[in-house]
C-alpha cells in the first residue's frame, strides 16, 4: 500500500478575486530547486520553491479570464492534465516543461511549451502548442479523449 505524505498547500500569492490557493494538482514536475504543478480549471502554472512552505507563484500560460460559474468555466477551461519534463533539445538546451490538454473538445487540444534554463526555472515565454496532430488520431481510435498524464522515456 502507498502511503501518502502531505509536503505543503497549494497556497499562491495573488491577487483577487482569484483564489489564493491551486484547486487541484493534475500534473506536477519537482525540477531542481522548484515543483511546478498545473491545474485543470485555471490559466495558469504555480511554482512552489521546494526548500519553504511559503507561497507559490503563477506563470500566465492563457490569456483571458475563466468564468467563475462551475457550468461555465467547465466549457470554457483548457484542461490541462498532465505536466512532463522534456529533455534539453534545440534551442532549448536545459530542457522544457510541456503541459498537455486533456483532448476531449477542440479548446483542450493545446500544451503549453515553457524553457528551463540551467537551474532549472522558467525562462522562457509560454509557447502555445496544437496537439492536434497527436489527439485527432486518438480521437479516431477511441470513442473518447481524455489525456490524464503524460511521460518522456528515452
């Protein structure tokens, strides 16, 4: 049996009205000195130092603002499930964080691509990435999408 150890809350420091806290943890990457974790109802990433139990940060990935009815921020959400550290490649020589949209509508067929430099913290801008190629193949497979975690092996 796995047992669970809390290490902190997903308190942020922001500004109102949004929440002061993530709702929910769909993807979460420990790199270094930092544990970044993406959420399936927001716009943003938070980052949370790994050394204190001090509040996170955000990093912007969307534009715009969710709607706070439940009904309405579920349509409208990117739903974004899973986060995984992609290896150094190109121009992006210590590595990236690639967050990936859950697939089940059109909106949520996007990622968001951010750089790492060598301490591994976000240096880069979120670039937004069309999945598209990767789950309309699915799409064609499977009577239902719904991308809950992603892995780099090799």
């Amino acid at each position: 049996m796995i047992k669970l150890e809390k290490i902190r809350d997903l308190d942020v420091e922001a500004d109102s009205p949004r929440p002061v806290h993530l709702s929910a943890a769909s993807g979460l990457v420990c790199h270094e000195a930092a544990m970044y974790v993406i959420t399936d109802d927001d716009l943003h990433l938070g980052v949370f130092p790994v050394r204190s139990s001090g509040p996170g940060g955000l990093i912007r990935l969307f534009d715009g603002v969710l709607p706070q009815s439940h009904d309405e921020r579920k349509k409208q959400k990117p739903d974004l499930e899973a986060l995984t550290l992609i290896p150094p490649y190109s121009d992006l020589c210590f590595g990236a964080l690639l967050a990936i949209g859950s697939g089940s509508r059109s909106n949520r067929k996007r990622g968001v691509l951010l750089g790492l430099d060598a301490c591994g913290t976000v240096c880069t801008a979120p670039r937004i990435v069309d999945l598209s190629f990767i789950l309309d193949p699915l799409a064609a497979e499977f009577p239902q999408v719904n991308i809950e975690g992603a892995v780099v092996a090799g």
